[in-house]
C-alpha cells in the first residue's frame, strides 16, 4: 500500500466518482480506477460500492478511510516539517474553533501565518460538538483548537489566551431599554433562540438557565452564533454568545449579564507540534484577548473583562 492509493481512495469518498476524484487530482481517470482496483485486492475486501448516486464507502470502506486519513495528514504534517528550516513550508493546517470561540482574532492571526508561510493550505471550521471535536482530536485530524476551558493532556498542551465574556444579544427595541447590565433573571419571560442540543454552547446555556432557576421558551435553535445574533436583532427572541463571536454592526445589541458568565480560551495545541502550530499560537498570542472597551466609545456600555490567573504556557491545561 501507497500514500498515493491512500489519497485517491479519499478523493473518491470525497467526490462519489472515479471521474471527479481524478479530476480534483488533476490526473487520469484510468490511473484512479487502477490505484482503487490494486488497494482492494491487497486488502482483500471492497472498499466502496456503486449506488444510483455514486460509488459511497462500505463499512470496511469507512474504517479504513478513517485510518488512511490519518496516515496522509500525518505524512503532510512530515514533509511541512521538513522544508519548515528553509522557510518552505508546506503541507496543511487544520484549525478548529470551539463555540465560535477566536472570530474576532483568528482572522489575524491567520492571515499574519500565511504571510510568514505563503505554500501552507490552512483550513478553518468551527465545531460546536465537543464530542465530535475530541473524535477528531484522537484521529490526528486537528492541528490546534480553539476551546473554552481545559483540554485533556494526553491529546492536546493547552495554552491559556485570556477570558471570553459572554453577552445578551436582543432586539433593538429591547436594547434602548436595558441596563448596561442585565439581570438573567429578568429575561425569564424571553423567548431564547438556542443552539444545537449537543453543542458546547447549548451545554453553556443550559447551564446558565439551571443556575438561575430559569424556564424559558424554545423559539429556535441554530448551529452559528451569527445566525443567533442576526436572528435576536429580528426580535425573534434573545440568545447568549461569547463576546468576540458578536458579528460587526451587532455590538450595539449586546449587554453583558450579572451573574456573568465568563470561561477560559484555550489554544490547544498537540505535544511535539510542528513550526506551523507553534507560529501560530505566536500570532494568537498576540491578538487581544483582553479589552478593557470591547464595544467601543458611543456603541454600547463599556465593560472592563476580568484578568484571569496566570497559567503557565507551555503547560498542559487540566
């Protein structure tokens, strides 16, 4: 078995054809087809099977796939290692934020490392399923993390960013009205538009709802923050994000909360990590994570965030 049989085998998981794989590999169609005929015979087992959509993974085609994808990110990761003392790297970057966690700083930071690394492919999602997040953790698949509180040390170094706030986002005829603090307890009688019921940010809500005896309707639940924000300046209800996931233009709506509700960001980085991690935990450091005005003179009450306490950097966060 092959790296490259490993990578065809995952274009056409990707794409459901022979033909579109070999054309996102900018290769043959036949050279695609043999690749998958010569893998199959070496396992001894069919790896996809043809449906009226398209060739889809068997069972065994799944578990394998899930294997052959860790093999090829970590033989990428290698070869960015490699070229990384000349300045040269290359290979892919694969970031993911935890509860929309970083909007307002990744996009800098991110940015400053392609600067310093123009052959890098960097790619973002966000992942509200912590669940799913750690999954992936265990498969190699993530490079580094951005998460709210600790993570677990046999995984992942987590270095400690700063305090993420989080705020009520209402409508606008609810804003004029509100205090530059809300109490949660007054916002009983409120629709809420919450998240998906096993994300990290629903878990906060839920959380927050408990501890303050509060019951309230369901009107909606979203997957983005930004969906949350734009549907609460509506009116259709109010919701509860962290303070750098609040889209710009939005600020004016948001309110921070007593009793507030505050968790760590966490850079979580794997042991032994390459110069592309490492750069960019640099950058992220950099950003401001503290504000002592986060919505600015005019736009909204100013709130000082909390400094939290010293961590030690290059510790594992527990």
């Amino acid at each position: 078995m092959s790296l490259r049989q490993f990578e065809y085998a995952l274009a056409v998981a990707e794409a459901g054809s022979v033909t579109a794989a070999a054309e996102s590999l900018h290769v043959a169609q036949p050279s695609v087809s043999q690749q998958i005929r010569g893998l199959e015979r070496e396992l001894g087992v069919t790896l996809f099977a043809r449906t009226p959509t398209g060739l889809v993974p068997t069972a065994v085609g799944r578990a394998f796939l899930r294997d052959a994808e860790v093999a090829v990110r970590a033989a990428r990761r290698a070869k960015a290692t490699a070229r990384a003392g000349a300045e040269e790297l290359e290979g892919e970057l694969v970031v993911a934020a935890q509860m929309g966690l970083g909007t307002r700083q990744l996009p800098g930071a991110l940015t400053a490392l392609r600067r310093r690394f123009p052959r890098l492919e960097i790619t973002v999602f966000e992942e509200a399923n912590p669940a799913e997040l750690e999954r992936l953790a265990r498969r190699g698949v993530v490079d580094l993390g951005l998460m709210a509180g600790p993570c677990k040390e046999e995984l992942y170094q987590g270095h400690h960013l700063g305090d993420e706030e989080f705020v009520v986002v209402t409508s606008p005829e609810h804003a004029r009205l509100a205090a530059d603090r809300v109490e949660l307890r007054a916002l009983g009688r409120e629709p809420w538009i919450r998240f998906d019921h096993d994300s990290a940010l629903d878990g906060v809500l839920r959380d927050v709802l408990r501890d303050n005896e509060l019951a309230p309707t369901t009107v909606a639940r979203v997957s983005q923050t930004a969906t949350a924000v734009r549907w609460a300046a509506h009116g259709l209800g109010v919701t509860l994000v962290p303070t750098s996931a609040v889209p710009p233009g939005f600020e004016h709506l948001t309110r921070p909360v007593s009793p507030a509700v505050s968790m760590p960001t966490v850079a979580a980085v794997r042991p032994g990590a390459g110069p592309a991690e490492m750069a960019l935990l640099e950058f992220l450091r950099q950003e401001t994570w503290h504000y002592t005005d986060f919505f600015g003179s005019g736009s909204g009450p100013a709130h000082n965030w909390v400094t939290p306490p010293s961590t030690t950097n290059s510790a594992p966060v527990v």
